[in-house]
C-alpha cells in the first residue's frame, strides 16, 4: 500500500494516542534494564524520511549498533524502536521510528508508530532530531517532514526540533557546520533552521568520534533548560486547538457555500423569470400581431355560423379576452406615450 502525502496529510496524534494508549508497546521492542534509565534520562526522538541515516545517528548516539541502517530507500525500520545508552556517564533513551514517506507503509502506520514514541518515551521526548542529509537544499520530502511534526505534533513542536544533518565527511577542508549553513544552505532552509531549536552535524562514518555526540547532547541539554520535554498534555492543547480552527473553517465553509446557494438559487429564479416574460411577449405578438390578428378574426367569422349554444359561448369568451388584450396593448402604448412628455 503506497503512502500519499499531501495538504494537511497528517491528522493531529491525540486522539491515536488516546485510542492506542494500551497498546503502546504492540509491535515496538524496547532494550536495556528500563529500572536504571528511570531518573534524569535524556529522551530522543529520531524523525526523517528513508535513506537520511536516521538509524545510523541512532547507532552513532548510543555508540553501539543498535539499530538496523540501510543506505537503500526501502525502509529497514517498520516499528518504533527503543534502545537506552550512556553518554559520558549520562542515561539517554532513543527512540528510531520508521521512515517517512516509506511505500511499504500506509500513512495510518507511520501516525500510528509516531505516536507510539511518545509514550515510549514518557512522560514526553526533550528533543525530536529531524535528519537531514547534507545537501544544501532541502528536497521537497524533507521539506515535507517538517511540515508533517509541526502538523502531527502541534506548532510548539518547533521548540523541541533539532536538525542533524548526517554525512558530515562530505564537507570538504573539514569546514565546521556553521560555516557550511551560512554559505550553502538557501534562505527557506535557513528559516527553518531558525524556527527550530538548533542545528548539528553527524559523521556517521566516524563512530569512535565521541565529541560530537557530547556536543549535540549540550545543545539537547541547552533546548531542554529553556522548554521543558514535549508532553501528551502539549500534544492533546495542540489536537484541541486545530481541532476548534478546524470547526470555525468548516463553520465558514458553510456559510459560504449557504450563501452561494442562495446566490445560485436568485440567478436560476431571475432567468426562470426573464424566460415566461419573453414567452408570454412573444405569445402576445403574435396574438396582436399581423398573422395572429388575421388567423384570429378568420376563426371568429367560422365560429360565428355554428348554432351549438356551448361551443358559442366559448368563442364568446375567447372573444372577450382578445379585445381586454388589446385594450392591455392599448393602455401600455399610451403610457409610454405619456412617460416620455
């Protein structure tokens, strides 16, 4: 079943939150002693389309091979993952979720999994590390990624977003990624930057290089002190605002197409309208008119020799109505006349 994802795409998560919540751990696994990860651990959610190293990032964080990576563009990972870990003496919990834009997967089951990693990592993650490629620009799929947490999880997601952009030995002369950001990245992908909490780098090649994992945990450490952890008590706020913008839209939505109606239904009135007035003054010419006024007396002279009292007594009728015709004619014409002095 291939995923589509388009407009508005991805519902908010509360209400799946709220319907899977004792299912949480169906098809998710979970490794290391849960007791010892229970105080002051960091919590990290990993989010990007197939193919970005999200899984390698994962492997690189926690120093060990954790999480299966492939480079392909078919999505190793199908279930949200959890594994714990230690950084410089530091418990920290990862979360690898399941490929974005992933044909193998319907969009139901990537909302499904992404909700999962919110209570995998309760009471809520510190930071969702969105991955990215080094690029340059964002392609439309990650593009679309970032529209799809703030869409998913609420606009304050955006506080609790790190961008990590892996394959970091592909920038040449050791360049530091602030420089790399300043000179290559184009102003809509520095804007997303800034809406976000943060920036890194990830060589994922590079898997004894333990300072730049202590570094990106500073900078979790930083966004952390400012905002908090992200909450399902954030995330149910968000489903309830977009839920009320949601229902103000459709209220306007209703009264536009009411109104359009109303509109559609004076037009269709006014043409009905201007058709029966030009049938009934064409009608009329013709009556009064040279043809209707001859073939009109010829049938009066007819009639006028049949003896059966009835059928005398209509054309007596019909008489009465051509001459209260003619005097209507009359009467316009002599309006108009008098209009016009």
């Amino acid at each position: 079943a291939q995923t589509h994802y388009g407009e508005n795409s991805f519902q908010p998560l509360g209400s799946y939150l709220l319907l899977f919540l004792s299912k949480l751990s169906f098809g998710s696994s979970v490794t290391g002693d849960k007791d010892k990860w229970t105080n002051e651990c960091l919590r990290i959610v990993l989010i990007g389309k197939t193919g970005c190293g999200k899984s390698s990032s994962g492997n690189t964080i926690l120093g060990r091979k954790e999480f299966e990576a492939d480079i392909s563009q078919k999505s190793i990972t199908k279930n949200c993952k959890k594994s714990m870990g230690e950084v410089e003496g530091r418990p920290v919990a990862v979360v690898d979720t399941p490929g974005l834009f992933d044909d193998s997967l319907t969009q139901e089951e990537v909302q499904l999994e992404l909700v999962k990693c919110l209570s995998l990592l309760a009471p809520g993650p510190h930071v969702f590390l969105v991955v990215v490629p080094i690029g340059g620009r964002l392609t439309p799929e990650e593009k679309q990624t970032l529209k799809l947490i703030k869409e998913g999880f609420g606009g304050n997601s955006e506080k609790y977003t790190i961008i990590l952009f892996t394959r970091g030995d592909m920038i040449k002369d050791k360049q530091s990624i602030d420089d790399y950001v300043e000179k290559n990245c184009d102003d809509s992908f520095k804007k997303i930057i800034d809406d976000c909490g943060g920036y890194h780098m990830f060589d994922n090649n590079d898997t004894q290089n333990r300072r730049q994992v202590i570094e990106l945990i500073r900078k979790i450490d930083n966004l952390v002190a400012k905002n908090g952890c992200f909450t399902n008590e954030m995330l149910q706020e968000a489903e309830t605002e977009k839920e009320e913008m949601e229902r103000k839209m459709k209220e306007e939505r209703e009264i536009e197409k009411k109104l359009q109606q109303a509109e559609e239904e004076k037009i269709k009135e006014h043409v009905r309208r201007t058709k029966e007035e030009a049938k009934w003054k064409d009608e009329k010419e013709w009556l009064l008119g040279e043809h209707g006024g001859s073939l009109l007396l010829r049938l009066l002279a007819l009639f006028s020799f049949i003896s059966n009292e009835s059928l005398k007594y209509l054309i007596t009728c019909f008489q009465m109505i051509w001459l209260l015709a003619l005097q209507e004619e009359a009467n316009l014409e002599t309006k108009d006349v008098d209009g016009g002095f």
